[in-house]
C-alpha cells in the first residue's frame, strides 16, 4: 500500500487518482475539511489526519510499503514543510518502508536564505538521505497545473501577469508527468537513492508563456509587467504590520527573481530513467483549459 500526503493538492490528487487506476492500494491522508470525496469514490483509503500532530502521521503509517510526500507547506513551513516530513521519515524507518518518495523543489541546494521553504526542503533531504531508508528526492521545476488559473484569466481577457524580469527561464513539468514519475520512482532501479532534478522537455522564458497562451486562445497577449521591487515594498510594509506574512512572501520572491529550469541533459535522464516522454505545456494546457 501507498501513502500519499498533500492527497488533495494538485499532485497529491493526480497521485492517488493514477494509483487507483492502476489498481494500487492507497491510503490518502486529507484532512477534514478538504475535498477528499472523488479519492473516496476512486476506491482510496482515506485516512483524516493534521501533520500537524505525530499520532496522525503515525497511524497514518501503519501497514504502507511506500510513502510519497507531495504535500505543501500549507502555510507553515516549520511545521507541516519540515516536521512533518522528519517524522515522516522517522516512521518509514522504524516501521521499515520500502521507499520514501519526497518532492522537494529544483534550487533547494541553491542556498536561498530569503526562503523558508526552500530552506526546510533541502534540510529535509539531507535528513533523508541520511535516514537509511531507500528514497527518491525529486526537485521538480514550476508545476503546470499552476498555470491553469492563469491560462482560464487569458482565455477570458487576453491578460498576462507577470512579475519580474520577462526573460527568466524555466523548465515546467507536467503536473500529470510528476505523479507518474513519483509512483514510478517506488520501483525504477535508475530512481534508487537519487535526487533527481525534473522539469518539462522545454526551456521557456517567462514571456514564452504569454506566446503559448496566444497560440492556443488565439488573443493578441496583454502583458502586464510589474517590477519586482514592487513586491519588495508590499513586504517591507507588511514586515512592519505581519512579519510572519512578510517572510512567507520571501518564498514567493525567490521564485520570481531566479531561474528554474533543467538543462536538456537533464531532461534526457529522467526521459531514460523513467521510459517515456514528457509532456510539453501547451499540449498540458490543451487538456485542461481547451480552445473551445
């Protein structure tokens, strides 16, 4: 059996849905108040529980073969980002999981300190590898899903938001490509033990983006290009006011001032690791906001 934390985000989701498919058992741990009924209705083992509390991460535990973590940080970082996935790994050792998969970001190696999630990854990979337990971290670049509400905007209007320099460049993997990988990694000798950069098979820069969204939606792109220091004085007010608000918003600022992307060599690997090929954003974005 499979636990899936973070089952009802946008990769938790697709994990427990193409497990069932598979006809995999799974235990999805949600808590109350999410929206877990299409897991349940998929024949999902749902298991209601806050990683904020270790007896929940422990009973959620109890007769799993393999962990993956796909959760956030749910607005917490050091609780839910970094405890929760130590004693996640506390458990998968005690209990003797066969492989923990955890999703970590491209760039937690990078030394970001403006970050606390960034921050909490990489302690938590290093935690990991540590463990003994067998594991694959992978350090996934953008997720497209995240760009299905920006995609639904300029099918309406034809608006592009975004922040910061136009030309920063990413590599956006499938959020479908993701979840395939991660339950693949569980079993794939080549994914045994390795941290594992995964980004789509396309280099974009942020402009290119608005280009794709053109194609597809067939509108002439309005870009709406604010400075970045624009955000740098929201977070010095705020600091003023919330300062836990002003240092989350470090995260989001680290994401919109650097590069994110996986060189095609890369790309290559986790293509041959993996054995199949991954999905461009347009054809992603086809699939969930249609021209028509």
């Amino acid at each position: 059996m499979f636990l899936v934390t973070g089952a009802t985000g946008s990769l938790g989701r697709r994990i427990v849905k193409q497990l069932r498919a598979e006809n995999q058992p799974v235990r999805a741990m949600v808590r109350l108040s999410s929206q877990y009924q299409e897991l349940e209705t998929l024949g999902a083992e749902i298991c209601l529980g806050n990683l904020k509390e270790n007896r929940d991460i422990v009973r959620a535990c109890q007769g799993v073969e393999y962990i993956i973590s796909a959760h956030g940080s749910g607005g917490d970082t050091e609780a839910i980002e970094y405890r929760a996935n130590i004693e996640l790994i506390d458990q998968a050792k005690e209990k003797g999981i066969k492989h923990f998969v955890y999703t970590s970001v491209i760039g937690a190696d990078r030394g970001y300190q403006d970050s606390p999630v960034f921050k909490a990854k990489r302690e938590v990979e290093k935690y990991l590898v540590s463990s003994g337990v067998r594991y694959t971290i992978l350090r996934p670049s953008g997720f497209a899903s995240s760009l299905i509400p920006l995609a639904q905007r300029f099918k309406e209007t034809g608006i592009y938001l975004v922040i910061g320099d136009t030309q920063n460049r990413s590599s956006i993997i499938s959020t479908d490509d993701l979840a395939k990988i991660a339950i693949a990694s569980v079993t794939k000798e080549g994914a045994f033990n390795q941290i594992i950069p995964v980004g789509g098979p396309e280099i974009l820069k942020r402009e290119d983006i608005a280009q794709i969204f053109a194609k597809l939606y067939k509108k002439d792109p309005i870009i709406l290009n604010p400075p970045l220091f624009l955000l740098d004085g929201a977070r010095n007010f705020l600091g003023l006011v919330n300062p836990d608000l002003a240092r989350g918003l470090g995260t989001l600022r680290t994401l919109l001032a650097n590069e994110f992307f996986c060189p095609p060599e890369e790309v290559a690997r986790v293509e041959q690791i993996y054995d199949f090929k991954l999905e461009t954003l347009e054809n992603f974005l086809k699939r969930y906001v249609p021209a028509v």
